[in-house]
C-alpha cells in the first residue's frame, strides 16, 4: 500500500512539474508552553499544550491558483460534525487589477491583529467570557464567491464577497421552512453540506483596504447574513488602521455587529448588539527583541427570547427567559517576543482582564457581577 502512495505521490509530482505548476507547503502552530492563570475566587492553575495547528497547501499555475487549508486542531461541536477542511479555494487572474476566487473559506471583512503573547478576543484569546457572537468561526469555513480589485502596487484592495455556510440545519419533512423539531425545547442540529441553498441563507460582504503611502493602511468593511429561520439578518461594520516601519508596528480596529437566532439554536438571541475594540502597539528593541502591548475592549448587549411568545412545539429553552444582559471585558496583553529562529518565535507575557456581567428581567441594571483575572503565559509560534 505505501509503495502504491508513493508511487501516486510522484507519478503527481511529475504532473505538476510537466504543468509548470508551482507548489508549496506551510505549517502554522502555536504552542502554550505554559499557562499559570487565576480567575476570579478559583485557585490558580496551570495550562499547556497547543492553540493553534494548521498546514497549508499552495498551487500555482499561469493565472490560476488554488489553496487548502487543514485545520488539525478543529473540534466537533454539539449539533454538528467534525469540518478539517478550513478552506478549499480556487482563483483566476484576469489581469493586474481583477482577480475571482471561489470555493469555501474565509470571508474577508475584518482585520484584527494578533496580541502579543496571545490570540485576540475574536480567536478566543481571553480569560473569562465575552459572549459575543463577534467570533472568528462565525467567518470562517464559509462557500464564497469573491470578486478583487486593486492590488499593493495600486495602492487599494477592494473584495466583494457572496456567500454562505457549509452548516445546513436540518428541515423538517412536512415543512422545510422549518427545522426538525421533535420536541419544543430542542436544540436545532445541522449537517456539514458541500453546498449551500439560497433559498434558506445567504450573505454579503465588503472589505477595502487603502494604502496611502508604504507604511500606513486604512481597512474598511461590512457584512450582512439572512438565514431564513432566523428572525432578523445579522450585519457588521469595522474601521481599522495600521503602520508599520522597521521600528514600530501600530494597529487599532473597532467592529460593531448585529446578531439575531432561531429560538431554538444552541447560542439563541432575539437580538444582540457586540462592539469591540483593539489597539496595540509593538517595538523592536534589537534584531530579536520585540517588546509591546495590545488593549481590546467588548461590549455586548444581549435580549434573550421569551418562551411564552412561542407555541408549545417550539422556542420552549430555559435560556429562553425574556432578559436583558450586558457584558463588558476588557484585557491588556503587556510582554515582548523572542526571535528563536528564522520561523520561530517565542512568546511571553501577563495578561489582565475584568469582566463585568449584568443580567435583569425588569430591564433596570444595578447589580453587577465583576471578575478579574490575571495570567503569566508562553507561548511558541511557527512557521514551517
């Protein structure tokens, strides 16, 4: 069996390079080496082992390119299956300015740098909570069709982006404007689909980048998303600013979203309102010392559904209770990065956080729940 893989795997080689296709392959893995971590009354602890595994696969042919990305570390959620495959694309040059790219992965629209020793908020990076639906994942793993325009060397990057998820949830069979309920106070299931249906979800999304000169760009974007069964469209907008010379690196970013769930999906809304916000800032010290700091700031504001708006066969969850809740983080991400090698980096710093949780039914606050949290970790990144 090996022999037959090897000799597939040249006899492909030898196609490729008869193609004059040029190919590459790159890992990415961040480690955590170690995490020492207090949150609020719990005793402290200790944590390690891996944040982030992913390999990437590049093609390249004449005007055509493909990508592939594998995300080793993806974890099965309840209701769905386990996805590896974080992005498939395919893309056409037309010429300097124009470019088209199709398949499933990621829809550009937000920026939102890396922290110093840790993920930002929206790639999980925090202590506490910050029950956002602002997340990385919500973009990701997503069927797109993205249209380019601009390029570095104009000076601008425009992509306008259609698409929707590979998450289907399942229908019922008498009535597919609905999903399958067996029970009032179940939660939605959905399937992993190759393809996506129009007539039960799709979005749109925008992001343009301007740079005025070599070291400063001005990012922009928006998005909106229907779904059918859910009771409003979520859309967003961001603003974000970056420099960098061969001393300094300057990023910053605030995003707004707007999100609303079925009743019985597993993270319900009948609305929710996220802002977050970022600036960070890092210096070089010597060719290998890199010292900074990186601020987020999040607030959400979160109006649950209220079970007894809907009949018995649905919308029946006990997080369905009619609230009113708003939660506030905020996290500083204070340490410096050591250039071990040429594609690797060392990571180390103390992260602060405090959260601050309100929840009432009388939509009169006053009562909030305050959790501060502090960590010392290292981490370890690489690029293969």
């Amino acid at each position: 069996m090996f022999k037959k893989s090897l000799f597939l795997s040249l006899l492909l080689l030898s196609s490729f390079n008869s193609l004059a296709v040029n190919y590459n392959v790159k890992a990415f893995l961040v480690l955590d080496l170690l995490t020492l971590e207090k949150v609020g009354d719990d005793s402290t602890k200790a944590e390690m082992g891996y944040g982030t595994a992913d390999v990437k696969f590049y093609f390249n042919h004449n005007e055509w390119s493909a990508k592939f990305k594998l995300d080793i570390d993806a974890v099965e959620e309840a209701g769905t299956t386990v996805d590896l495959m974080e992005e498939a694309v395919l893309s056409y040059r037309f010429n300097n300015n124009w470019k088209l790219t199709g398949g499933k992965g990621k829809v550009p629209f937000y920026t939102m740098h890396f922290g110093i020793s840790e993920r930002n908020m929206m790639d999980g990076g925090y202590l506490t909570q910050t029950y956002s639906s602002m997340r990385a994942g919500y973009f990701k793993r997503k069927y797109l069709l993205t249209l380019r325009y601009g390029g570095w060397r104009q000076g601008q990057i425009h992509d306008v982006t259609f698409f929707g998820s590979n998450q289907m949830a399942r229908r019922d069979r008498d009535d597919e404007s609905r999903p399958y309920l067996p029970n009032g106070d179940d939660e939605i299931s959905y399937d992993t689909e190759r393809t996506f249906n129009t007539n039960f979800q799709k979005g749109f999304a925008y992001k343009g980048r301007i740079i005025p000169s070599r070291n400063h760009e001005i990012i922009f974007g928006a998005f909106s998303y229907w779904r059918d069964i859910d009771p409003k469209e979520d859309y967003g907008f961001s603003l974000a600013y970056q420099f960098e010379n061969r001393d300094w690196s300057v990023w910053t970013e605030a995003l707004y979203g707007y999100w609303s769930a079925h009743p019985n999906d597993r993270y319900t809304k009948l609305r929710q309102e996220s802002y977050n916000a970022q600036l960070g800032f890092l210096y070089r010290l010597a060719d290998k010392w890199n010292v900074g700091i990186n601020l987020e700031y999040s607030f959400v504001t979160d109006r649950a559904h209220d079970r007894n708006d809907y009949p018995a066969d649905f919308g029946q969850s006990n997080f369905n209770d009619g609230n009113l809740r708003h939660v506030s983080l905020y996290k500083a991400d204070i340490g410096a990065q050591y250039q071990v090698g040429r594609n690797v980096q060392l990571n180390g710093g103390i992260l602060i956080e405090r959260q601050i949780d309100e929840e009432t039914s009388t939509n009169v606050f006053g009562n909030p729940e305050k959790t501060n949290a502090y960590a010392l970790n290292f981490s370890l990144t690489t690029w293969l």
